[in-house]
C-alpha cells in the first residue's frame, strides 16, 4: 500500500527473496493381520520445514501479510532474516539487556509504534499416525495429530484482559513492584523498587497495549 497522495493505492513488486529448507518422511505397514480377518494398518507422516526471508525490498524493514487485523497490536509479518511466518507485535520498552523499563511512576513502558519480531507461527514439525482397523467388512480410522513448537497470538485472552474479564485481571488493584529496571541520568540501571497498583488502566493500556505478554506455545496432540 502507498500513499493515496501520489493519486495511487497500491503498488506491486518482488516480496523479496525466501529460502525453504525441510524433509518429509512417510511411512506405512500393516503390523497385524490374523488368519480371522482382523488387520491393522498404519500411515506416519513426519515434516519438517524451515524457511528464511533473506532479502525484502532495499527500503522495507517489515512486510505484513495482511491489511486487516482482529488486534491491533499484533500481526503476521516478514522480517530480513526471520521466517515469514513470523509474528509482529508491539512490546515493552526494553534496556540494553532486554530487561522491561519502567517509568517514573512504577509502571513497564511500552512500545506501540514499532513492530518488533516476536516469534514464528510455524511449527518445527508435525507428525501425523493414522491407524485403520479392518474386521470382517468393518473399518474403522482415527488418527493421532502431534504439533510441536510454533507461537500464536491469544486475541481471545488479549480482549478478556482488556474488559476486565481475563484471569489476569483477578488481581487487580493490588500491590506489585514490576520486575525491570529504572534508567538513571547518567545512562545506567538500577532495579525497580516502586510499589504501585494493578489498576484498570493498567491493563487497558499498558499490559493491553501491546501485543507480545499474548503470544503462546502453539504446540497440540489431537485425536481426530
């Protein structure tokens, strides 16, 4: 998308430069079958993908994937050397360390002007085990479906804790002293001490102004 001032919306050209490196493996048997008619037979399905944005047009630091989001601190991106499955999101202000700073008044500062790289949607492999049972003109078929690694955004968690209807916010309006540091004059840092209280706004516009406290583990083992 460009600016509408140069009398055009939008504008297409080369995304850049991916590279994909990945396996797959299947395997399949019947490790039963019995003079009676009973059989067992099993498909495996193993995969393994890697991928790299190695190179975005010269005067681009992120592409996002899309132009409609459900938060708006949050979204699906590409970055120079990161996958392009990989998670945008706003986060705290951080120190040199990646410690959270905190503010004058106690609480973390945010940052909700930049998009930073917070994680990978894709997982790091999948396995799929499909069984088939067969007896005497009978089939059944179910399958064991394993994901492992992968991030997602909680949207659902990040508008609950908005409102006031998240777990987090149980504990609203008591005391804490956030874990992060205090930048001095000078330029150092030094361990925040300062109490302060779990306020609403708190978690409107601090905890709910950004997007990376909401991102999760994607990983699952279904029975389908």
């Amino acid at each position: 998308r460009v600016s509408q001032a140069s009398g055009f919306i939008l504008q297409y050209l080369n995304g850049g430069t991916v590279v994909n490196q990945g396996v797959e493996l299947a395997l399949n048997g019947t490790p039963v079958r019995t003079p009676g008619g009973f059989e067992w037979s099993v498909l495996a399905n193993f995969f393994h993908n890697e991928n790299r944005a190695k190179r975005l047009p010269s005067f681009l630091t992120e592409v996002n994937q899309s132009d409609a989001f459900i938060i708006d601190v949050a979204r699906g991106s590409a970055f120079p050397g990161r996958p392009i499955t990989s998670i945008a999101a706003f986060d705290f202000q951080r120190a040199p360390d990646g410690r959270i700073l905190i503010g004058a008044t106690g609480y973390p500062l945010i940052n909700n002007t930049t998009y930073v790289y917070a994680g990978d949607r894709a997982p790091d492999f999948t396995t799929q085990i499909t069984n088939t049972l067969r007896y005497q003109g009978l089939e059944l078929t179910f399958m064991f479906d394993f994901r492992k690694g992968g991030k997602v955004v909680n949207g659902n968690d990040w508008f609950a804790t908005r409102t006031g209807l998240s777990e987090r916010t149980l504990d609203r309006y008591q005391q804490v002293v956030f874990d992060g540091v205090v930048r001095q004059a000078d330029g150092t840092f030094v361990p925040n001490t300062r109490p302060v209280e779990l306020t609403q706004n708190y978690y409107q516009s601090v905890l709910g102004g950004i997007g990376t406290p909401f991102i999760e583990d994607a990983s699952w083992t279904r029975l389908r």
